[in-house]
C-alpha cells in the first residue's frame, strides 16, 4: 500500500514539474507593440573608419521575446558587415553589441534590428540609419 501512494505521489510531482516548465503565452500577437529604443548610436551619426560603432537599445514586448537578430548593413552594397544573434525567453533586453568601421568608402549604414515573439514566425524589424566616412 505505502509503495503505491509513493509511485503516486512521485507520478503527481514529475507531472506538476514538467507542467510548471511549459509557458503558455497566450497573448495576440502584435507587432506594433515592439519597441526598440537606441541609446547608442544616434541616428545620423558619422563614423571614420578605425572607430568602434557601440550600438546599445532596450528592446521590450507586451509579452515573450524569443529571440532578436540584431545586424549593420552596408546599404550600397547590400553587404552584412555585422551580425549577432540571441535566444530569448523575456519581454525585455539590453542590446549591446560593437563593430570596427573598416570601410574605405562613404557609404550609409542600415542598423537592423529583427525581434522574433512568441506566437510569431515572422519578426518585428526596426532600423535606424548611420554613415561610414572615413
């Protein structure tokens, strides 16, 4: 008898963990509701080749960021120079990130954010614009 209330309560606890790990995010998607704020850099803002372009944003969402894509892209060329991924569970992050300006050629500067949320296949993308001069 004891060992059968004990298989039970064992099956009762094991259900309740895994239970309790599943997050069940219900709420509608809305993509409108993305907010990517930019401490760093400005928009505008003019960088030489050999400076270190920081590129710091708060990134939030009404409910659970699952991941965010944050990349620089040469516009003229249509080149990635920079990218960097992170997996999420969270509804919100610091973004903090820094590329080299290695360019020998005036060209803008697309910064491109895409935010992955839960319910979602499809991303919320902001970007700002900068320029390399060197």
């Amino acid at each position: 008898m004891m060992n059968k209330i004990f298989k039970g309560l064992l099956v009762f606890i094991l259900f309740n963990f895994i239970a309790s790990c599943q997050k069940k995010d219900n709420t509608p998607v809305n993509l409108s509701k993305v907010s990517v704020v930019f401490a760093n850099p400005a928009t505008g803002q003019i960088f030489r080749k050999g400076d270190t372009v920081m590129i710091n944003a708060v990134v939030t969402y009404i409910s659970e960021i699952n991941g965010l894509g944050l990349q620089i892209i040469d516009t003229a060329k249509g080149e990635i120079l920079y990218s960097d991924d992170h997996d999420l569970h969270t509804d919100h992050f610091t973004l903090n990130g820094s590329w080299l300006d290695t360019l020998s050629n005036t060209t803008a500067l697309q910064v491109k954010v895409s935010v992955f949320v839960a319910n979602s296949t499809i991303p919320a993308v902001r970007t700002m614009y900068i320029s390399s001069n060197p």
